[in-house]
C-alpha cells in the first residue's frame, strides 16, 4: 500500500515551536528558537488559531492536514483535544455523532463513522477490542489508509489471546498498513502534555512508510516516539502499561523481609521478655515504639546492600584478574537493583526521623516524664544530670540528622530529571563518594547509639543480643572491604583492571605515574 508523502501530513502543520527549515526537505523539523519554556510545552495546545508574524491571530488555513479518530470515549476526546491543538483538522467518527459532539473541542468535526473514515490517510482506532469487528462494514473505505492503534487489552485478556490487539486489528483489515503507537500514554498526559517519561511513545509497524509517518506525528503533538521494530513488538508494548513497577518487586519483598525480621526480634526483646520474667505489660509500644526501633534497622542495611555488590563485583574482578567475564546472573540483578534498595532505605530513613517526632506526643510517653518526677521527689535529688548521657544523645542526634541528609541527597539526584543534569563524574561522586560517606555516618551514628550497650549483661534478653549488634555485621564489612581496596596493592590493581588489563592475557601494560589520571578510572 502507498503510504502518505512525509511532507503531505506532518509538514503542513509542525508543532507548536517548530517551523519547517526552508533548506530542508518537508519532513524535516527544526526548533524555532531556545526560547521556549517548558510551562508553555505543558499547557493544553486547544486554539483552533495561528499566530502570524506580526503577532496577531489568523484563522486557520483551509489546507490543514486532517487525521481521523474512531470512537467518542475518554482516550478519544483527550486525543482530539490535542491533535487540534498541534494544528491538526480531526474528524471524529461515533456511532451516535449528535450525543458525543458537544464533548469534543469544537474545531473537531464529529459525523457518523462512515463519513469520518472517508478523507483521512491516518485514522486512530480508539476502541477495545471487541469492538473492532464492527469496523469490517467499513473495509472498503479503511482500505489503503494507515489505522493507528491505541488500546491496551487488561491482564487477563493479555495472557487469554496468543496476539496483540494491533496484529488482531491488522488480521481484519489486511489492506490498511496497522500501526501500534500512543497506548502508554493516559488521557491526562494527552491534553496537559508530555513530561519527561511521558514524552516516550513506543511505535511499531510492518509498514515503514506508514511507522515513519505516525512517527512524525508524534514528534508534531510535542512527544518523542521510539521505534520499536515490527509489528510483532506489539505484544511487549502493550505489556508495558500492564507492569505495575517491575524493578521494584525484589526490592520491595527484601526489605519486607527486614522488617518482619527486625519487627519480631524488637518485639520479643522489649515487649515479650517483660511481659514473661517481669510481669510488665508493654503491648502499647507496639504501634510507635517498637516501629520506630525496626525502621532504622531496616533503612541501614538496606544502605549497606546498595554498595555491597559493588565490593563483592571488585572482589570478584581481582580473583579473575579481568573484567571481561560476565558477574553471576544473581549479582548482576543486585547490581541493577541497587537504585531501588537506595530509595527504599531512605524511605525508612525518613519514617523513623517522623516517628522519632511522634515520641513525646505519646501519652504513655508524658506517663512516664511524671513518674520519673514523683521518683525524684521521693528519693529527695533536686538534680538529674548525667554528662556522658547528654553528650552522647547530642553527637548521636547530630549524626543522624547528617546522615539522612547524605541519604536526601542521594534520593534526589537519583530522579531521572535530576541525574541527567550531571555528568557521570558529578553522579560517580554523588551516588559512590557522598553514597559511602552517608554510610560511614550511620554506622558511627549506631556505634553512638550502642554505646557500651552491647557489653552490659542486662541488654541480652532471652539471650539475645541488642539489635543495633544484628545491624553492624553487614555495614562493618562493607566499610572494611572498601577501606582494603584503597591499600595500593589491590587499588593500582583493580585500576588496572579496570582499563582493561588482563592476567595471563595478551593486553599488558602498565599504570600512568600521574595520580589524577590514575583516579579517573571508572567504580563498580
């Protein structure tokens, strides 16, 4: 089938910021000017008018390249709504044109589905599935035109039918060239405009003609398309919409994992233990008290599982003498999810800086602060004050305050739009340097909340052992293990490794004197 000309469609109406080069084929787009702000980028685009050059508005030409849309729901509307806005005449084909009308911007024509389909080249197929076999009637007039489609089948449909919905659409109407395109985007990003990972719109086709045009059709309406292949990728795009955070569910189940762990152990400690040998009933502190203890528990190992793959992948590169044998599958899955059990730690980090408020509001808590008066009035001391208390609650206090600040950082620079405003030696620094010194602070953080903690007989409950002991195990190796590396011995080594030195390999060379250069060599 003959697919439109590139300039025929997209040329003819540019997005807004964009004007075509006049040294340039059609097709060919370029910014108007850096000027232009991103709040203008996420208004709606709803004017029907043109600006001319001296500023004033101008009806729009009658020559406006016309795109075709069946069905009137809300994926429908919020594509009219912004395909109007990017200079484009849209028809809109329903089933009963005289109820929908009023519900679509008022430069879109609304008309019965035979008349829609009649003089657009591409028309957007806003409709499930199931639907699509009433289309058939209309084979003759859909036939040679490009058919977008935009619908995302649920779960279970997704796992029933052994095609995508696009390759059924196109099993239909074998005459029209079927484009996969526009599912991953919601009604809302349609019509307050793309926004970062929204911008990206994955689009497929057996017809390249036809995928270059839908391409630059996107790129018009403001968004940045991907080629994603044949038509055949039409079942992983339409997957994409159905994952509810991949990358998360190992992650997330770890640090569950932690909590249930460390939530069981304070219990048993500090509710249990004087509930069965002192008769004390502390079940209160379960909801706050016993919360508050786990969550600093969870957030520092989760700190130290970010950069214990990393010593672990050194380690590994050291015994193999290079770089170019691939890390176990379960260490590189470690590896990749090293951003989430980041964001995770940081996450409890911040719950127990919030809890750690929530303490004296207790009521049990102001209970306490007059039971501890009454003592004093009893044995007659007119002053409490014990010196090496205060001072280390102090440091202790000041250090985890530095310590989720360090954290802070790493959470924000770890956001997409933040992370691709540094360079890799500004992010390396931030997520590795700054990463490892937050963890250096919480440990010394610990180590002052323990104190002398771990060496009194009374702190082990049914002989077991306080819990900031449990926490130091993986945090201490970790820091140990990098503080090994930095000795000469195993540093200009993996440097060497690390720039492609092999042993026993045919790459040998030697390390440059200059240190600078030398520390420029990339971190696992």
């Amino acid at each position: 089938m003959e697919s439109l000309p590139l300039g025929s469609l997209v040329s003819r109406a540019p997005a807004p910021g964009w004007e075509k080069s006049p040294d340039m084929e059609d097709s060919t787009l370029h910014p108007q000017s850096a000027t232009r702000t991103s709040g203008e980028m996420d208004k709606p685009l709803i004017s029907c008018h043109l600006v001319d050059s001296d500023g004033s508005l101008a009806e729009t030409p009658s020559e406006v390249p016309k795109v075709g849309i069946l069905g009137s729901g809300d994926f429908a509307r919020s594509l009219a709504t912004r395909l109007v806005g990017s200079g484009f005449s849209v028809v809109v084909g329903s089933r009963n044109p005289k109820r929908t009308a009023g519900l679509f911007p008022s430069a879109a024509q609304v008309t019965f589905q035979e008349e829609a389909v009649g003089s657009p080249e591409v028309i957007f197929v806003a409709m499930f599935r199931e639907h699509y076999s009433t289309l058939c009637g209309l084979s003759d007039q859909l036939a040679g035109k490009i058919l977008v489609d935009v619908s995302n089948p649920t779960e279970q449909e997704h796992l029933r039918h052994h095609e995508s919905n696009a390759e059924y659409l196109a099993s239909l109407f074998p005459a029209c060239a079927v484009v996969k395109a526009f599912n991953v985007i919601s009604a809302w990003t349609l019509q307050s405009g793309p926004r970062d990972g929204n911008r990206q719109v994955p689009i497929c086709s057996d017809q390249p003609e036809a995928k270059r045009t839908v391409l630059e059709l996107a790129q018009a309406m403001g968004f940045t398309p991907v080629d994603m292949g044949s038509l055949a990728s039409a079942r992983e795009v339409e997957a994409m919409p159905l994952r509810l955070l991949p990358g998360w569910k190992v992650p997330a189940l770890l640090a569950l994992g932690l909590f249930v762990f460390f939530y069981t152990y304070n219990f048993i400690r500090d509710v249990l233990q004087p509930y069965l040998q002192e008769g004390k009933n502390k079940f209160y502190q379960l909801p706050v008290s016993v919360v508050n203890t786990t969550l600093p528990c969870v957030a520092y190992v989760l700190l130290s599982l970010v950069y214990l793959p990393g010593v672990v992948a050194a380690a590994l590169q050291l015994r193999r003498g290079t770089k170019y044998r691939r890390f176990p599958d379960w260490l590189g899955h470690w590896l990749q999810h090293r951003k989430q059990i980041g964001l995770l730690s940081f996450f409890c980090a911040a719950l127990h800086a919030l809890y750690s408020f929530c303490l004296p509001l207790r009521r049990s808590h102001r209970y306490e602060l007059v039971n501890l008066a009454v003592k004093q009035v009893l044995t007659n001391k007119s002053h409490l004050w014990i010196e090496e208390e205060v001072w280390r609650m102090e440091i202790y206090l000041s250090l985890g305050v530095l310590a989720l600040g360090t954290l802070s950082l790493l959470a924000v620079t770890s956001l997409p739009s933040i992370a691709n405003s540094l360079n890799w030696r500004e992010f390396s620094f931030v997520q590795s340097t700054l990463g490892f010194v937050g963890l250096v602070l919480s440990t010394v953080h610990t180590l002052t909340y323990g104190w002398t903690r771990a060496f009194e007989e009374s702190r082990y409950k049914f002989y077991l052992p306080p819990t900031f002991t449990l926490t130091l195990l993986v945090p201490c190796v970790v820091i140990l293990a990098k503080g090994l590396f930095l000795l000469p011995c195993f540093s200009r080594r993996l440097s060497k490794i690390r720039r492609g030195w092999e042993k026993d390999g045919a790459v040998k060379f030697t390390l440059p004197v200059d240190r600078a250069l030398a520390q420029k060599t990339s971190h696992v």
